[in-house]
C-alpha cells in the first residue's frame, strides 16, 4: 500500500506541477521501507511454508499402487502431537506400509496434486521434508544474460514534451533479482533531443525504480540503465510527442557507452505507425518502445551539409557567427549530437563556441580578436563540408565618440576664496575655444556659471579668464 501510494502522489504531482508543491523521499526513509518490506515477504514465506507442513503431515491423501486404490493412512500419532507446531524447519515423519507423498518445494503451484510414490520407491530409512527457501528464476528471464529490464507505469506509453511523465524500471542480473538494491546503485542516461533532463530517481526495493523527469523537447528518447557500473544489453526508447503532437526522429548515438568503452550497436530509428505511439517498432520488438532489430545509423554527409550565414568582415571588438545544418545522404536532416570540427586560422588565435540547437542545426560564434586576415574551415571527419571554406577579414574597429556637447560649471568666490552667493558678473567672464563656434556663459545666480562647448573631433581647447588670467582648472585640453 505504500509502494501505491508513492506511484499515486507522483502521478498527481505530474497534474500539480504548476502549482508550488514539492515531496521527496529521503534515503533514510526509502531504506526503511525496504527493509519493512523484506520483513513482511520473509514472515509470509516462513507462514506459507508451515501451512506446507502442517497440510503434509495431517491431510489424508489418496495413492494409486498400480491399478488398486487405496486410501492414505493418517499418522498414528496422538492428535495433541500432530496439532503442536514443528520445533524447528526439519520435521521427520515415519514410513507408512502403503505409499508415500513427497511434497515438492519448488513448485509455485499450490494446487498441484502432491507426488505419488509407491512403496517400493520408498527408502527404508524416514524421509524427511525441508523447508529451507528455493531460488526460483522466472520462466520469463531464462537465457536472459547481463543486465535486463521491464518498464510498467504510465510512462511506458509515452509521453508530452513540457509535461513530467513517471516510469518504472525492475531490473534483474543475469535473470536473477538485484542484491539488496539501493537507491544510488542506479545510473540513468538519456541520449535525447536538445537540453538534458533532471532526472529523478526513487524506490529499488526488489529491484524496482521509479524514474521522473519533464521532457523539454518532443523526440525519440533513449534512456540507458547502469546498476552498480553493470551497462544494461540495450537502451529503451521513449516516445515523446511535441505541439504538433509528432514524435521526431532522434537517432541514438551511444555517446556515454563510447565514453565507457563499450562497443555500440546503434539502434534503427524506425517511426512508428501512428506518431506518438509507443507501438512496436519492427519485427521482433519485445515490449512497446523496445527494439531488437538493430541496423548502421545515419550519419551527415560532408557534401550534403551546409554552412550559412557566414561573417566574411568584422570589427577587432566584435563577434563573427554562422551556422551548420547537418545532412544525410538523402538530403534529410538529421537531429542528433555530431562532432563537426571547426578550424579557424590567421595572425592570432581566436575561440569560438559551437552549440548544438537539438534540431539538425548547430550555431558558432568566434571572436573577438586582432585586425587582420583569416581563414575558417569546417569538417565532418576529415571532410568539409558544403561551403565549409571561406575567408574572414578583420578590420580595426574606430574609436566612438563618448559624447557630443561638454558642460562646465565653475563658481566665482571673492578673494579670500570664499564662494560667492549671487551672480550677475557674466560680463567680467571671457571664453576662449578652439573652433568657430560661439560659446556663451550663463549665470545661475547663486554664484554659479555654466557654459556648453561642442566637441569637435581632433584638438579641443576651452580656456575661462577673469580679468586676463585662466581660472583654476583651466584651459582644459583634450583630443578627440
């Protein structure tokens, strides 16, 4: 009921998202629940297995010897011996003179007939009935080698891009149940159109994890599955459906299975029937969204892909851009993460950035740097491609003018060098500016004056005198 409610909050949250509600459950807390779990499961074996022997020992049964029937004889023992619970898990019963019954542990059909075993199959010695616990492996995971996967939840279905979606992922270890999974022994990687997702994990009790996250772009997700550094055989692939309520196709490259150092059978991204359904993809797909028919992946072609909106002149103190759109052999373009290698030379070095646009497309900037010549070449594995060459002139950036009209303001004091507090001796003031320009003085009347000087470019030259000497501060020369 636990395990229940967690799969109802977190589809709820899904619906809530908008809303400021947050929960999480801490390790502490998931490690409780798996051991209360496992407390449970073992007193409901240890239960099964007592009703198994208490049944076995008092239960008439009927044996057929050949073609006579006859009926089982009970134990001879008193009814307070066979109603006292077994001492301890072995139980010995004595050899009745007609036949037998060998109850079979491992059966994991309760209803099945006991075994018939006529007397001369029974040894001389008392049998005795075990009820230590069996390994069972499933019928289902025989064969099966590494590590497996089965996905349940609403998520399996697929999902909307912008909207979180919940799976659950049991994981098995060469057929067999996890070992005392916990929480951080799970590693999820997601090979995905545009911007990777939070992803969160939960649970591991009996080797079932719930995974979360909010796609942010409709596409083919491919989600690998890592327990304890153990890859999984194959990826599982989401359907994820945009605005348009289409399912783009997104190859899976294997980029984190290359940085591991294993070898990568690249999956065929065939599209569905209806876009957006988690169908079978292929012949021969196990589960929906699972695919088992593998085939060499498309890769851009040099010749086909093509560069744009290339910068051909810059400034010193700006950035130059263009464009990459990566191609196939058909002329279709290809959503993935390719390696397009760009090579810029000349006087100086220059840094630039590529960023992939998660739809066929890459953006690059470079820049700034010196005045000069240029050369920029963009390559697919060794081959350029599609106007992958061109020159870059960079020329020297002229200086701004920081502005276009100066005010100055001086204040007249008496002197002592006290400020004065009224004005009206405008015409004891003279200006003397470099340029044609007439510059008048006005007086604020506190004492104040101000006067605005034009800037031109090249010398500059402002001189206020008082009775044939330069003020204080003055002249202010500059060049523009």
């Amino acid at each position: 009921e636990k395990k229940s409610t967690i799969l109802y909050l977190s589809e709820m949250y899904s619906v809530l998202k908008d809303h400021p509600i947050r929960f999480s459950a801490s390790a502490e807390w998931n490690k409780k629940f798996d051991q209360e779990e496992s407390a449970r499961k073992f007193a409901e074996w240890k239960f099964k297995q007592q009703q198994q022997q208490e049944g076995e020992l008092n239960t008439p049964k009927t044996a057929r010897v050949g073609s006579v029937a006859g009926k089982w004889q009970p134990n001879s023992a008193p009814k307070e011996e066979e109603s006292e619970p077994a001492p301890s898990p072995i139980t010995t019963r004595e050899k009745t003179p007609s036949a037998k019954v060998r109850w079979n542990p491992k059966s994991k059909d309760e209803d099945k007939e006991p075994e018939k075993v006529t007397p001369a199959q029974t040894p001389s010695k008392p049998s005795t009935v075990t009820s230590a616990p069996t390994s069972v492996t499933p019928s289902s995971s025989k064969g099966e080698q590494g590590l497996t996967y089965e996905i349940s939840g609403r998520g399996k279905e697929g999902g909307n891009e912008g909207r979180m979606l919940i799976f659950t992922v049991t994981l098995k270890l060469d057929g067999k149940p996890l070992s005392n999974p916990q929480k951080e022994d799970l590693v999820v990687h997601v090979d995905c159109p545009g911007p990777q997702p939070k992803l969160n994990v939960m649970g591991g009790s009996g080797g079932a994890y719930h995974v979360g996250c909010t796609p942010a772009t409709g596409g083919q997700w491919w989600f690998d599955f890592i327990w304890r550094g153990v890859w999984c055989n194959e990826p599982w692939l989401l359907q994820v459906k945009n605005k348009f309520n289409k399912v783009p196709d997104h190859p899976y490259t294997g980029t984190q299975r290359k940085a591991a150092g294993l070898e990568v059978n690249i999956i065929n991204t065939v599209s569905p029937s209806t876009p957006g359904s988690n169908t079978p993809l292929g012949a021969g797909a196990r589960t929906p969204g699972r695919i088992s028919r593998t085939s060499s992946i498309k890769e851009p072609q040099p010749e086909n892909s093509v560069c744009s909106g290339r910068t051909c002149e810059m400034t010193d103190d700006d950035f130059g851009s263009f464009n990459i759109t990566a191609k196939d052999a058909g002329g279709e373009v290809l959503r993935g993460d390719y390696k397009f290698d760009v090579k810029i030379t000349g006087p100086h070095n220059v840094s630039y950035k590529l960023t992939n646009n998660g739809d066929g497309t890459y953006s690059c900037t470079f820049g700034p740097t010196t005045k000069g010549d240029y050369h920029v070449e963009v390559c697919y594995k060794g081959k350029l491609i599609h106007n992958g060459s061109w020159a870059v002139r960079v020329v020297e950036a002229m200086a701004d003018v920081l502005f276009e009209d100066l005010t100055i303001l001086f204040h007249a004091t008496d002197k002592y060098g006290t400020p004065k507090t009224s004005g009206g001796e405008t015409d004891l003031f003279k200006v003397l500016v470099s340029g044609d320009e007439p510059v008048e003085i006005m007086d604020l009347e506190d004492g104040r004056y101000t006067l605005d000087y034009h800037v031109q470019p090249g010398f500059n030259s402002i001189d206020v005198q008082y009775g044939g000497e330069s003020l204080s501060g003055f002249p202010i020369v500059f060049e523009i």
